[in-house]
C-alpha cells in the first residue's frame, strides 16, 4: 500500500499481543520510506516517532491507590499474559503502590489466566480458596472481568460489600455487569483524534511523544 502510494498516511494501533520485534521492524521500513505514519498503543522503544499511547504504569498505581485508600491491603491481581511487555509494566506499579502504602507484596496473591474466561473463574476461585483474607482483586484485563465477578459471587461473596473489583481497562461491557464495576478509564477517542491530528499536520516531520 504504502509502495504503490495509495494512501498519504498510516495510523498504525498496535495490541498488546503485538511483538515489539515486529514494530520495530516496520517502524524501519516505513522510516527507509519517509512515509508519514503515527502508532498508538503498546511501543516502548526509542525510534524518534508520532507516538500516541498512555502511561500503563501510572493507570496502574492510580488504580491500586483508589483500592488501598479504601483500606484493602490483601489485594489480588488476576493478570493477563504474563510473557506480554505490558504485564510487566503492570506488575511493577502494582508492587510500587503497595510499598507507597506500607502493605507487603504476596507473590502468591498474583495469577495469570491469558484474558480467557474460563482460566480466569477457575484462578479467582483457587485465589479465594487459598487466601479467604482476600478483599480485592485488581483485574488486569476487561475480558476477565465477568469471570472473576461470577467467581466471587460464586464463592459466596458480596460484591463490593465484602470483595472489591477494579478492572484494568474499562469497557462497554464493564458498566453492564451486575454490579457494575470500577474501571481505569483510557481515552481512546481522544487518543485517535490525536493519532489524526498528527498524520495531517503539516508539520509531520517534527517529531512528538504524547
């Protein structure tokens, strides 16, 4: 596409499933190119880019504050895939808020269930069977969020009464659960028109990290 000047841009969102091998790779080419292009989500390297994305970390630790000021400190996390770069980052903020708050990090309180459902109910249920001093759960992924409510519930638990949840990033189904529930929120129209912005501007070449 870009070769055969069909289009005059690329916005170029990446998962967190993405490699960053692979970004790296065609951040290259379209630089050997000078084509003009913007990536959104999940880059960590250093190439001097149009870079729309949010700080992981910082969502993170603001989450897990809004939990330990409500006085939790045996918090779970139910992680995602723990081999994806952005779990890492996670896992790092979760452990920095719990020192900022003076509460001890249990290893054994971190699970990863790969954002699958059913993975996801049975890590909740092991967690709750193994540790009934658990009053929260930091959940590290939307699709895991309706499984780890039902497990809760489940295991005879009133939620948020007895058993907190924040899911780490919010979506449309996330206010439709029963209870609805506590959500980081991203910005995500905000981050395209930002991503558009950048691509028609004029002034492209200069370069910006937002």
């Amino acid at each position: 596409i870009v070769r055969e000047s069909t289009v005059d841009g690329l916005i170029i969102f990446n998962t967190r499933y993405t490699n960053q091998r692979y970004v790296k790779s065609y951040i290259d080419v379209l630089q050997d190119l000078n084509f003009n292009f913007v990536v959104v989500h999940y880059y960590w390297g250093r190439a001097p880019i149009n870079y729309v994305g949010v700080d992981y970390e910082k969502a993170t630790f603001q989450g897990m504050q809004h939990l330990l000021s409500l006085g939790h400190t045996k918090i779970a996390m139910l992680g995602g895939n723990y081999r994806a770069p952005v779990m890492a980052k996670i896992l790092k903020a979760f452990k920095k808020a719990l020192r900022t708050f003076d509460v001890v990090f249990d290893e054994n309180l971190v699970v990863y269930a790969d954002y699958d459902y059913g993975l996801a109910y049975k890590k909740t249920k092991d967690l709750l069977e193994r540790h009934r001093q658990i009053t929260a759960f930091f959940v590290a992924g939307f699709e895991m969020a309706p499984a780890c409510l039902k497990a809760v519930r489940d295991k005879g638990f009133k939620v948020p009464q007895e058993v907190s949840l924040l899911c780490y990033v919010d979506d449309q189904i996330i206010p439709l659960l029963d209870p609805p529930l506590t959500a980081i929120h991203w910005p995500y129209y905000s981050m395209g028109k930002k991503a558009a912005q950048l691509l028609i501007d004029e002034k492209l070449n200069i370069h910006k990290e937002i």
